[in-house]
C-alpha cells in the first residue's frame, strides 16, 4: 500500500515541488521506501524509489540529480565508471598473470 506524504519534518514534501511541480512523494509500505511520484507522467505516476530511510536534503539533490534533463551527464557518469571497473579489472587479471608466471619460472 502506497500512503502520500502530505507534510515532514524538513518539509520536504513541499520543498520538492520547486523541482517539479508535479512531484510528491509516497511512502510504499510493503517495501518500507520513499517513492516519487509525478502525477504529469504518462504510462503512471512512479517516478523512483529514495535510497534514504528519511526525507532530508539529500532527498532533493538526489532526485535534482535524477531529472531526465541530466541524463546526458548520469549516461556518461556510468559509462567512465564501467570503464574504470573494467581497467582495474582487466589489470588485476594482468597482474595475478605476472605473478603465476613469475611463480613457475622460479620454479625452474
């Protein structure tokens, strides 16, 4: 069951709105998580579910940060740390390599 949130502590629920004006924010009780809403949306109102336990400031940058008009910037922020992952990968794999070789050629 989905319960909106009319009214917080840091009123954030409100606050949102700056973002958005058709944003608000419901509390999913079968999963116990924050969710945005926008009621402007097509397709249905869920917009995203909040890492957060409580609705504070990070509520808003992270959903600031989350707009669809970011998503040239979000796309290439993973794709640099995909690219990362995979070079550390790529470079432990390397170095187990070198030291399985320098391993048996001591043996020798």
């Amino acid at each position: 069951m989905n319960i909106k949130i009319f009214s917080d502590v840091y009123n954030i629920s409100n606050r949102i709105k700056s973002i958005d004006k058709n944003y608000y924010i419901m509390f999913n009780t079968s999963k116990n998580k924050f969710e945005v809403h926008n009621s402007n949306q097509l397709g249905g109102s869920y917009c995203l579910t909040l890492p957060y336990n409580f609705l504070d400031e990070r509520t808003l940058n992270f959903v600031n940060n989350t707009k669809s008009e970011n998503i040239n910037r979000i796309l290439n922020k993973i794709e640099n740390e995909n690219k990362m992952i995979e070079s550390a990968a790529k470079s432990s794999t390397l170095n187990l390599f070198e030291e399985e070789l320098e391993r048996n050629m001591n043996k020798e």
